[in-house]
C-alpha cells in the first residue's frame, strides 16, 4: 500500500512538472517543403519591461542575452503606449492608425462596435484587424506558427489563425507556457512551427501595482528571467536553426497622486460632455460625438482646452504629426492628450502606482527592448533606438517571407542587427 502512495506521488509531480495546456489547432496541414529547411523564431514579449530594467535589477539570464547577441539601446512604440497597439505594432509592421487597433479600448463606428482587452468576443471579431499578422502571413506562404498568446491571436484575420494558438488565460502559470512551447519545438518537422510567440504579463501588473521603482517589480523580473532562461535551456539541446527574439511593448512611469486633472470642471462644460461617448482615462481620453455637429465639437474642445493645465485636446486629423495617431476613424472627434506623467478624467478616478500610455517621444519612461540572438543575429552587437514597426519586416526576412503589402516599417533600421 504504501509503495502504491509512493508511486502516485512520483506519478502526479511528475505529470505535474510536464504540464502543458491544451492547445487550438486551426489547421492540419503540414509545413511545405521549402519550409522545412527555413530557420525558426521564438518572439518572446516581457508585458511592461521598461528599457532600462536590465541594467536597473540586474537579472542574470537576460543581462547576458542582451550581452551575447543583438540588441538596441531602446525600443520605440508606437501611440498610444498601451499593450494591445503595440503587440499589434510589433506583429503587423503598422502604427496602431493602421492595424485598427487603435488603443486598448476604444470605439469603431462604421461597425457600431467597441473594443476592449476584456471583451473577449471583441477581441475576436475579425473586423477590428486590419493589417497582416506575421503569423497570418506564414501561414499563406506554408509556414506553421504558434502563439502562446498574442493580442489578436484569437481573431480570424485574413482567413488564417496560427496553426496552434490559445485562449488568453491571464493565470496560466509559466512552467505550462513553457512546457506547451517545447511541445511544439519537438513536433516532427513537418507539423512544427517556424514561428512562436510566448507572452508574459508579470512585469506590467507589478509595475501598474507597485510602480516601476518598486522591490515587487524588481522581483516580477527576476521571476520571467528565470522562466525565460529555462524555456532556452531546454530549447538548446533541441539543436534547431532557432533565433529568440525578446520584446517589450512599452515601459513605465511612476506615478504622482497628485497629478491628476479632470477634464471640464464648469457646468457648462459637463453639460456639453452629455452628448459625446467617453472612453479611456488617465493618458488618452477619446470623446465621440453622437448626435451633436461639428461645430458644437469645436465648440466643446475648446472650452476645455481654455482651463487645460496638463492636458491638451485635439481635433480628430490635428493630433501632433509625430504620433501618427490621425485618420483613423476610431480615434474620437476629439481626443485630450496628457502631459507625461499625468493622468485625465472626466469624472473622478482613482490611479495605479505606475502607468503607460503617454507620448513616446517624451523622454524614455515609455520605452521597450530588444534583443535577439541566434544563428541569423550578430553576435554582441548594440544599436542605438529603433521603432517597434521595423521588426516586422526584419522576422520576415529571416524567415523568407516575402512582403507584397504595405507596411509602416523599414527593414533598414533593422537590417543592422542581422547576419548578412
Ligand atoms: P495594459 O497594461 O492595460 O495595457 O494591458 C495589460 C494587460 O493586457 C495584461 O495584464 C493582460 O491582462 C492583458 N492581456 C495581454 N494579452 C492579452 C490577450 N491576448 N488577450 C486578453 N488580454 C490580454
Ligand atoms: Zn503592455
Ligand atoms: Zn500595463
């Protein structure tokens, strides 16, 4: 009897430490034959990994990564700096006015439809995507991928999801991420993915929790490091053609309560704001109108801008040029724009330790990283800062995809990182 005990124990902790998830396939073709002899790549996001953690907390895995291969000073997003547009961003090659995803929450009025990171029958309608994902575009040229999540993953875009792709589950621990990734890693060549995301939200929800200052945050790190440095332990004595590419998609700022500021304080203002859809708080506020015209839009912007201290609206097609956040009907008919480190509101709210979301070109709080090694990166190479849209077709080229649509990136500022 007690042998029996002993070998269930054995038995469930080693089920246990093996633990994959249960996986969608979309598709059950086979990798075409061109692709078989095609490198593979492992795109790994850090959620909220500021550029300057590295050599801010010190981890040991990532600190000789980014030593060892390739990497950039920093990583730019794209506007706004929130998650979704930028993991967008980095998988379509678009600013976020051209990916559709124009913000993690936000309305689109030619579908009459709104957008949030927590409605997941949002994120899957197909009709929100507007640009061509990386995996969409393997897939049409007989490649397999996978996304161990990924925003948009889960829509239909283009007629294509990744051959093998799951729902998001914010809890799933990372030993089953990593062991699903393996899996895939170890499948016969003809069913294995040349293309894989891993996703991690540890170091945002600390840095939103406790501000990127925080021991909390600095833990998070450390804690990704070590799942990262496992995953690649493991992924090695497969000896495959494998690059790791490891991103982030926007940085942190640590907060102030005090700098706070709510939109329209008078009457008459708060009167006018009754005929607009509000969305968004703290960095970006959008402001639809419903019934009213043009000129009352006008009108009501500038109202606000007159007592604006920390914040400044914008008439749809006005925003500053250099955010490349215009033309894009889902962008309200007028936005208000927060200065760095301050948080807006139409109504009283209350803020987190550290947040996300203002311009990227003010100073470097909002900035990400970079960095890649493997058989096609040059080795202990650094580069100055790049923008995320010119990843894109920088995997492309490893992969040998070829790009015959338009994209907002240029494979020249990334060129630089790869091995001719
Ligand atoms: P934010 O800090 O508000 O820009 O968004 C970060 C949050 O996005 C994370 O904490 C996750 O909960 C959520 N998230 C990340 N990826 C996904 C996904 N694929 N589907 C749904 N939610 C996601
Ligand atoms: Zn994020
Ligand atoms: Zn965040």
């Amino acid at each position: 009897m007690k042998k029996l005990i002993i070998i269930l124990i054995l038995f469930s902790i080693v089920s246990c430490a093996t633990k994959t998830s249960k996986y969608l396939t979309s598709n059950d073709t086979n990798n075409s034959k061109q692709t078989e002899d095609k490198p593979y790549v492992l795109l790994i996001s850090i959620d909220g990994y500021r550029w300057d953690y590295t050599e801010k907390y010190s981890p040991k895995f990532l600190t000789n990564f980014m030593k060892t291969g390739s990497s950039v000073k920093s990583l730019r997003p794209s506007y706004p700096t929130k998650t979704f547009p930028n993991h967008l961003s980095i998988i379509t090659g678009r600013y976020p006015m051209n990916h559709g995803i124009i913000g993690n929450r936000f309305y689109a009025p030619s579908i009459d439809r709104s957008y949030s990171l927590r409605d997941r029958s949002a994120i899957e309608d197909t009709r929100f995507y507007t640009a061509k994902p990386l995996w969409v575009l393997a897939e049409e040229q007989g490649m397999k991928t996978a996304t161990y999540f990924w925003p948009g993953s889960e829509a239909k875009i283009d007629g294509s999801f990744p051959s093998y792709y799951l729902k998001y589950n914010h809890g799933t621990p990372h030993d089953e991420r990593i062991n699903t990734v393996l899996k895939w890693f170890k499948m016969p060549k003809e069913k294995r993915p040349h293309f894989a995301t891993l996703y991690f939200h540890d170091v945002d929800s600390a840095g939103h929790n406790y501000g990127p200052n925080a021991s909390e945050t600095e833990a998070a790190v450390h804690k990704v490091d070590k799942s990262i440095e496992r995953l690649v332990h493991e992924l090695n004595k497969l000896n495959l053609p494998l690059n790791i590419v490891i991103v982030s998609d926007h940085g942190m700022a640590e907060l102030d309560e005090k700098n706070v500021e709510l939109i329209g304080k008078s009457k008459k203002v708060k009167t006018n704001l009754e005929s607009f859809k509000i969305v968004g708080k703290g960095p970006l506020v959008h402001f639809y109108r419903s019934n009213s015209s043009f000129k009352y839009v006008t009108r009501t912007m500038n109202l606000i801008n007159k007592n604006a201290k920390h914040f400044k609206c914008y008439k749809k097609n006005k925003t500053p040029k250099y955010l490349n956040f215009r033309k894009n009907k889902r962008i309200g008919d007028f936005v208000c724009i927060a200065d760095r480190g301050w948080s807006i509101s139409h109504e009283p709210k209350s803020i987190p330790k550290g947040n996300h979301g203002w311009s990227q070109f003010e100073g470097t709080d909002m900035h990400s990283i970079l960095y890649a090694k493997g058989p096609n990166f040059k080795s202990a190479f650094k580069q100055g800062t790049v923008n995320n849209i010119d990843i894109y077709p920088m995997l492309a080229k490893i992969l040998d995809l070829k790009i015959e649509h338009e994209i907002d990136g240029k494979i020249k500022n990334t060129m630089p990182l790869i091995k001719e």
